[in-house]
C-alpha cells in the first residue's frame, strides 16, 4: 500500500493531534517551505488523515489548496489529488512544488545569477550599479503603479532584468523562478520587515521593533541575485528529491477555480482534506500584495470565500453541497474555533447534506504558522459520505 517510511510522518499517539514535539524544521521538509502562506495547516494533518483512511490511487481532494500541503501529501502517499483555488498565487506556487522542471537549464540560470552577483558585488565596491558586460539593467524601473515606493530603483532594475532572462523559459521552469522570487520580494521592498502585512515605514531609516534593530531602506544591501540565487538552489535540491520519492504516473493537479462550482472539474474523489478559509478570512491579496503586482495576477477580489462574512456560510453550503454529490469515502475538514460557533455551524452544514460524523478532534495550535494569534484551537472535523457504492 503505502511506503514504509514516510516522509515528515508523526504517529498520532493517544489521539494526541497536538503535534507538540515537532518544530518547524519538520513541517518545512521537501517542497512545504517554498512560498510562505498565512494560516497553513501543518503537513503531518493531511497526511495522518490520508494514512488512515485511504489507499494508494484513492482520489485525494483539497477545495481551498492554498498553497498545496495536501497535493503534496497525496502524492508522496501515492494518491492522485486535485486541488482548487481562486487565488492565481496559491496555485503558481502548488505547481512550483510538484511540477517538473528543466534542471539543465534552471542550473544555467542560477550561474547567470552567481554571475551578476560578483558584477552586482564589484558595482557596489565602486560605489555605483554599472552597466553589465552582456547586459545591462533596464533604464525604467517600474515595476508597477507607484512601485517606486515599494522598491529602491536599483531593485527594481534588477528584477526586472531577471523577467528579462527568463521571459522565452518553458512554462515550468518559468513559474518555479517566478515563485522563489515572490518569496522574497517583501523582504527586498521598502516595506517594514516588522510587519506581516505589505506597509511603509514612514521614513527610510525605521527601528525594527520585532527584530531590535534599525534599518534604513536607502543604504540596506539588497542583493536581488544573491538572494534569488540560494533561494532557487534550495528549492531545486527539494523538489529533485521530491520527485525522487513520487511516482510520474500519480496524478497531482491544481486548478484555478471557483470552489463553489468544483463539480465542473472533479466528478469523484475518496478523501477530501481541506482547511477552508474563515468566516474572517486573512487577505490573501493584501498580504501578497506585491507578488500580485510585480508577477501581474488578477486579484479574485470578493469572490473568495471569506472575503464577505456575511455570505460565508451559504457559500460553504454551496460547496459542501457538491462535496456531498461527487464525495464517495472520508471528508476531513480543519477549521478554527470561532466564538460566534461558526465551526459548529459549518459542522451543520456538513451533517445537513447527509454526511455522517466519524470523529471530532480538538487540537490546540502549537506549531502552526499562522498571519494571527487569535485563533489557539482548532477542530479537526472528520465525516464519511459512502451513499453511492466505492469502486
């Protein structure tokens, strides 16, 4: 069935869904720290789940990938899996972590790197950024609208002549670059390094208060290649030994859509594992604001789950309801505690469509990475939906 070793698996001893002995080096393993993501659930959830209830070539569906954990997970447990999400990042960033790339020529790119990063070196030693021997920086360096606040113009310049470089890549090795650079573009912005949140300090020179420290955004070495450069290394050792340990044949697919009409791309799957996004969902736009405007995504706007309290739970009931008609097996869904009950009323939802309730899991939030620290315990919802006959 499953491979003995797997991958970044903790037993759940004594029902304990705690988790409280792991740290984030155990939950970063293979492919999981490419792109930081507000309020991702740990890998070791789906994956328990997926080791429990299913078998290999179940279909694994996750409704709100996010940022891919369960696609992941399905994969290395020999499931084919699909995920949908509204949010064009969320899934530029799940086919970074599972789609193949041209290593030969990703290679290439990273010595063009390590290149201009000993000619970005020697620039600043002669106190200015000079024209490069085969090419040189782009004389505008807009980024996007008003992008001139958000980034030092030699930043910008040389982002830019990176979307230069990799503008003829295939669409893989592309989008995976596009993805490491994303992660790290709010660290070489203007923006305060304090703050979760996209937002400029007032002034260039600013104290840091999170990591006691001053910091002025004129004078502050920003080595784009650098940076891009060790990043990308790290990346592609992980996702090498990530294909290494998965099967070509397993399907793992992503898809840019609705939720609420997931029923025009999957007809069946055996588990759903999902953490959806709440009733006061964090802003995924604004929190990756600039990865939307420097990669050039179209926001979803209000239509995402979330964005309008007021329509949350018809819209969970929208989805739940065609989870229900395609769902033949196990639906685990990871939702906070609300004080409004509103977990108990998505439970609701979930039983209102027939489903039946197998387990209930409170667990207290130790090691999750979340935007907040308002929400300290969630629940682990676990139900079957077996009306129509497994094949």
């Amino acid at each position: 069935m499953y491979r003995e070793n797997l991958i970044g698996y903790v037993p759940v001893a004594n029902n304990n869904w705690d988790f409280e002995e792991i740290g984030i080096k155990h939950t970063q393993y293979l492919t999981h720290f490419f792109h930081h993501w507000a309020a991702k659930f740990i890998p070791q959830i789906p994956q328990n789940i997926i080791h429990e209830y299913g078998k290999s070539g179940d279909i694994v569906l996750d409704p709100f990938v996010g940022c891919g954990t369960t696609l992941v997970e399905g994969k290395l447990l020999n499931c084919h899996s699909y995920g949908i999400d509204i949010n064009p990042l969320a899934i530029k960033i799940c086919q970074a972590k599972l789609n193949t790339i041209d290593n030969e020529l990703l290679g290439k790119f990273i010595s063009w790197l390590d290149y201009y990063n000993k000619v970005y070196q020697s620039s600043l030693e002669k106190g200015q950024l000079k024209l490069f021997e085969e090419e040189k920086l782009p004389e505008n360096p807009s980024l996007f609208e008003e992008s001139d606040k958000w980034f030092r113009d030699d930043v910008a310049k040389c982002i830019k002549l990176v979307f230069q470089k990799i503008i003829e890549y295939d669409s893989n090795t592309k989008n995976f670059i596009e993805v490491g650079l994303s992660d790290l573009l709010k660290g070489m912005s203007n923006s305060r390094s304090d703050r979760t949140m996209p937002c400029l300090p007032k002034q260039a020179k600013y104290y840091d208060k999170k990591h006691d420290r001053w910091i002025d955004n004129d004078t502050r070495e920003i080595n784009v290649f650098q940076r891009l450069s060790s990043q990308l290394k790290r990346m592609a050792v992980a996702l090498q030994q990530f294909h290494r340990l998965t099967k070509d044949e397993i399907i793992c697919q992503p898809i840019l859509a609705d939720a609420k009409n997931l029923t025009k791309y999957i007809q069946k799957a055996n588990i759903v594992v999902t953490s959806p996004p709440y009733w006061s969902a964090q802003n995924y736009q604004k929190l990756h604001f600039l990865s939307f405007k420097v990669l050039g995504l179209n926001e979803p706007g209000q239509a995402e789950i979330g964005r309008n309290a007021s329509d949350y739970l018809n819209d969970m009931d929208i989805v739940i309801e065609q989870l229900s008609e395609i769902l033949d097996g196990i639906f685990a869904i990871v939702i906070g505690e609300s004080k409004e009950n509103i977990h108990e009323e998505v439970k609701g939802l979930i039983l209102s469509h027939g489903m039946r309730e197998e387990e209930t899991i409170k667990r207290n939030i130790l090691n999750h990475t979340f935007f907040a620290k308002a929400v300290q315990q969630e629940f682990i919802y676990i139900f079957s939906n077996t009306s129509k006959k497994r094949v």
